[in-house]
C-alpha cells in the first residue's frame, strides 16, 4: 500500500478529484476484444449477486486496464457509484485514480482489499473492495473480479469469495480453450466448474446418470459405484426424476427435498438444471444440486446475519444484573424458548446474542428482527417469506423467510409486543409444529429454530387487555429473564460510563487524562430513563465536547446537570462552581504528583495562576 502510495503521489494524481474518467468508445472496444471474458465471468457474477443482494454490494469485471466492462448491484449502490462514475467504461488504473483495489490489484498482480481511507481519493473512501486478477494462458493477466459496497461493511472472507470466484473464471476459460479441441468433452465437462461447492450430476437422454463430482457424493452419502451408469430415477423418489421432461427442461433454483429410495433421510436442496448440447442436439442435462443450509450460512456471513457479543462482552458487577446474566447462561444451554423482559436499552439484544454464541447452535446463523419496525401487512412475508406469484411484483420462485435463513440457528424477535393477533396465531403455529408455510404458498417447511423473544411491555397486562395471545405468552414465557434498568444496578452506571468512555476515547482519537469526580457523581445521581443505551450516547456526546484532556462535568447535556445542581449542597451557584473546580484541582496535582509545571500545563493555566487557585483554596 505504501508503495502504491508513492506511486499515486509521483502520477500527481488529485486526491480531490471528483469523478473517475468514462470513455464510451473505449468501452466498446475493450468489450469486443473481451467478448470471452465477459460471456465467462457474467453467470458467475450473477451467482456472486445472489448471495449479496441487498446488502449493498456490487460486482465488477474490468479489463487488464482497469476498465470497467460489467457491473451488478442493487439501484442504491449502482445510483451511488453512478455519482463518483465508478461506472462502464470507467478508468479505474492506479494511474488515473491513484491506490484502489482494482488498479493497485494489476500493478502488484496479488488480490487485495482496499478499505475506507487506503483508498487515494477520497471520494472512494466510503468503500471497501475486494479485487482479484484474472489470468488466461502463460499468467497473462487478463482482467480483475471486484466486489465493492460500504466500508462499514468489509469483511475478510469477502476477498476470500473474490478469489475463489476468479480462479473459477480462469479454470472455466481454461476448459473452453480445451474444449474446442474436444465438442463432446465440452458438452460434459463445461458447468462441472461452474460452482466447486455445488453437487453436479450429468446425465444422458436415456436417464442415466453419467458423471457425479466428490461435492455431490458427499452430500448424499453414495459411492462413485452406486451412482454411476444407474437410472436417475432409481436412486432418487422425486416425481421428477421419473418425468424425463421435467429434467431435460430448464430449471431455475428450484427448492425441493430429496428423496432416496431405501429409505435414507431427505436432504434440503436447491436444484438447477440445463440442457447439454453437442452441436446443435441436445445429449443430456447438468443437474447442479446445492444444500440449502450452506447457501443460507454463506448469505448469512456475507450479511452479517450472525451475534457478536458473548458475556464476556457484558458489562455489570450488580447483584441482581449478576443474577439475569447467571439466568441467561443457564438458559443457553437449553433448547427452550426464552423471554428478555426490561426497559428500552437494557441491553435485551446483547443478551439474546450471548445467549446465541453460548450455546450448541453458536456456528448456525442469528437471526434478528424486530417486529415493531416492520409494517404488520409486511411482517408475515418477512418471517415465513412468499411463494412465488404470492402477490404482485413478488420475486420469481418467491423467497426465503426469516424463519427459513435461521434453520438449525436462532432467531431472536425483538418487540414481540409490538407484533398483530393475526400474526401472533401464525407464530404461534410455528413453536407448536416447528413448521412453517410461506405466504401464497402450500407447502409445509420442517424449521429447527430456537426462539428468544424481547419486549419492554409488560404482557401479562397486555394478555389481560387482549393485545396478546394467552397461549403465545406461555409459549414464549417458559425461561423468562428479567434484565434490571441502570437505576437498579447501583454503581454499574460509573463502571459502564468508565467503559464507554475508553472505547469512544480511542474510537473518535481523544486523549483523556483523567475523568473528574463530580462528572461520575453526576452520572451516579442521574435517573438515566433510556438505560444503557442514553448512557452510551451522553459518553459519546461528552468526548466530542471535551477541549482538555480532563472530562469534566461541564461537557454533560443539562438535563443531567441540572439533577446534579439540585442534589449538590446548596449554598449558591458560586459555591457549587468553587467546589467543583477545587476538586478538579486537587485531583490533578494528585495525577501529576504535586508537579506543578505538569499540573498547570495540564490545566492550561500559568503557573503564576495555578499559585492562585492553590491559594484560594488553602492547598498550599
């Protein structure tokens, strides 16, 4: 980076700039020249797409230039790339923008990533992209495989999917080059490198089944023998595989369990399908099988759809806040649903991630939603998804819920409170069956999930007032753990706000020497009715006000302030200030050990001025 660095300095390159340079006729002609590298790399920049829709990412194929040929995103991320031209026909060399995933990727002939400000200009430093070369015969680099998004978002498996993505570019332009030697070859072998995680069956006109990579053996648990030269439909149940139409077809993500004769358990799994052509014949189909819960646990990394906190994590040395989290330990190693009960930001998600990452389930997906802040009308097609035609401008083959992405993990409801009856009696289904149907559809979806449910309402007051479903609430209520508000936890607020403050401290770069008595005195006093969370904001708040390197309590909102002023001894206003600023002082020269050139320079006061406030106040 340092090197590209220098480079982007030597190229006099204007960090300043606004926009990349796009030139439409150079597009043209480097698409022409590129035809086969673009025809190869498209499917699998869709299949890439598919796994990071909706999260703010976009996937980009470029020239060995650094020239944008393709581009795939969602309409936000393509409408902000739009603004800074990061677009077709875009330069993005390291000549022309200076350091940059793409540009720096060919100069150095290594996949990189490139996050937040190591990009050079700055208008590309609310991104993170992940770039990795593309070679064709004698490594002859001949383009790059980017994925951008938010810098917020980077993640190292990102560059990891890049690379293996672009590896799968070169072996399938590879295969091609072989393959024009070979049309029969070709008509076999052309998808078997499409997907190195996905189950591939080739199989004949006549049903049988020809070839079966080690993915899809393993996934159904046959050998090589077993398999091969036999009638598909004598290995597999499905209806289907007995309708020679239905797999000579076309099939597009189909969601189906696989059936085994003699009896072995069904497998969850999302099948395609093309037809096979030697020359202009079709000769047999590509079936490429892919498990339903790999799918969904790469999504769910890629999303972020997984906890972070353990106990460890959360902060408390309260009795009674030791005993919620001793309760939520216990209830982790439990398949049981749980019920996080307390105020507004107390921490209930924090807890339901803990719980998540304590318990057997800690490598299966998280799930979080919160069912306050989803329209009702829209809440079902959220959890259980939608089947395909479910209502007007649904998704083609319909889509997975939340229920479905965190099958054989945890999903956590937060603000069940908030949730309608009608969809109460649909959640309630699902926790008696563990079975779900999508809306519009038919289909009954087995789901192992374990649920923990928040709410800041009190919902035996809400069953009684007929707002809440009876046998929901003891559904839901069988570990209920009650989390206590700052105001019941005693000291926890001074050691929690010595928490916050050494992590915003180092996260805004603001070097605090000490904290002054009265400012933890007046988080001590203060009722904090948004618990944690106020808490959390008001630290924050405090450092971005602070001038010195004392926080002192002068940099809190007035609303503490004044709670403070009240419960202070009362003499005058004059008083209060004097006491504040002796104590301030005292505590000082105890930091600089009497040192007062330190002390004074620390307070940003002459040392004639320091001899007058020790003065003042009898310390010398």
């Amino acid at each position: 980076m340092n090197q590209s660095l220098l480079r982007s300095m030597e190229n006099n390159i204007d960090p300043d700039m606004e926009k990349g340079k796009v030139s439409k006729e150079s597009l043209n002609k480097s698409r022409v020249k590129n035809t086969e590298l673009i025809e190869t790399s498209l499917p699998l920049m869709r299949d890439i797409y598919k796994m990071v829709e909706g999260t703010g990412f976009m996937v980009v194929l470029c020239d060995q230039d650094g020239l944008l040929l393709k581009t795939i995103g969602d309409k936000d991320i393509l409408k902000k790339a739009n603004k800074i031209s990061f677009v077709e026909g875009a330069d993005w060399s390291e000549e022309t923008v200076g350091t940059n995933a793409i540009g720096t990727c060919i100069k150095e002939r290594v996949p990189l990533q490139v996050v937040h400000d190591e990009h050079y200009m700055k208008i590309c430093q609310e991104w993170t992209c992940s770039a990795s070369p593309i070679y064709g015969r004698n490594r002859e680099m001949i383009g790059v495989l980017n994925v951008s998004g938010p810098y917020e978002k980077v993640h190292p498996h990102t560059l990891g999917m890049v690379v293996s993505i672009a590896r799968a570019v070169e072996n399938l332009l590879e295969l091609k080059e072989k393959i024009r030697r070979n049309e029969l070859m070709q008509s076999y072998l052309e998808a078997t490198v499409n997907s190195l995680t996905s189950g591939i069956i080739l199989v004949s006109l006549q049903g049988d089944i020809i070839q079966a990579n080690k993915t899809l053996l393993d996934m159904i648990q046959l050998g090589e023998a077993e398999l091969i030269d036999q009638k598909i439909e004598h290995v597999f149940e499905n209806k289907l595989f007995s309708d020679g139409v239905s797999i000579f077809g076309a099939i597009k993500d189909r969601d189906i369990r696989l059936r085994f004769k003699g009896g072995k358990s069904p497998i969850h799994v999302l099948l395609n399908s093309k037809p096979v052509y030697q020359g202009q014949s079709q000769i047999g189909s590509l079936l490429i099988f892919q498990e339903i819960q790999k799918v969904r646990q790469l999504v769910n990394k890629l999303t972020g759809n997984r906890a972070n906190i353990t106990f460890k994590e959360i902060i408390g040395e309260n009795a009674l806040f030791i005993r919620s989290i001793n309760e939520a330990i216990a209830a982790s190693n439990s398949p049981s649903n749980v019920l996080l009960l307390g105020e507004s930001g107390t921490g209930k998600d924090l807890f339901a991630q803990a719980i998540h990452n304590e318990s057997k389930r800690r490598n299966m997906p998280f799930i979080a939603i919160n069912c306050g802040a989803i329209p009702r009308d829209l809440l079902g097609s959220e959890l259980f998804g939608y089947a395909d035609g479910a209502f007007t401008g649904a998704r083609k083959g319909g889509s997975s819920g939340k229920f479905e992405l965190a099958d054989g993990g945890t999903i956590f409801l937060d603000e069940i409170g908030e949730m309608s009856l009608d969809m109460q009696v649909l959640l309630l289904r699902v926790l008696q069956n563990r079975e779900i149907t999508r809306v519009g559809g038919h289909k009954v979806l087995p789901v192992n999930v374990r649920i923990i449910a928040a709410t800041n309402k009190n919902l035996k007051e809400e069953v009684q007032k007929g707002n809440f479903r009876h046998d929901l609430y003891f559904r839901l209520n069988v570990l209920p753990i009650k989390i206590p508000s700052i105001r019941e936890r005693g000291d926890d607020s001074q050691l929690l706000a010595s928490h916050f403050i050494d992590l915003y401290s180092r996260k805004i770069a603001r070097k605090i020497e000490a904290v002054h008595p009265s400012y933890m005195e007046a988080i001590k006093k203060y009722n904090w009715p948004g618990n944690v969370r106020e808490l959390q904001n008001v630290i924050e708040r405090s450092l971005n006000r602070v001038t010195s390197d004392i926080l002192s309590i002068d940099t809190l909102p007035e609303e503490i302030l004044s709670i403070y002023e009240q419960n202070a001894p009362h003499n005058d206003s004059n008083s209060t200030k004097n006491m504040i600023q002796k104590q301030m002082l005292v505590q000082v020269l105890l930091d600089c050990n009497y040192n007062y050139s330190k002390a004074a320079k620390k307070l940003n006061i002459s040392r004639s001025t320091l001899y007058r406030w020790m003065e003042r106040f009898n310390l010398k």
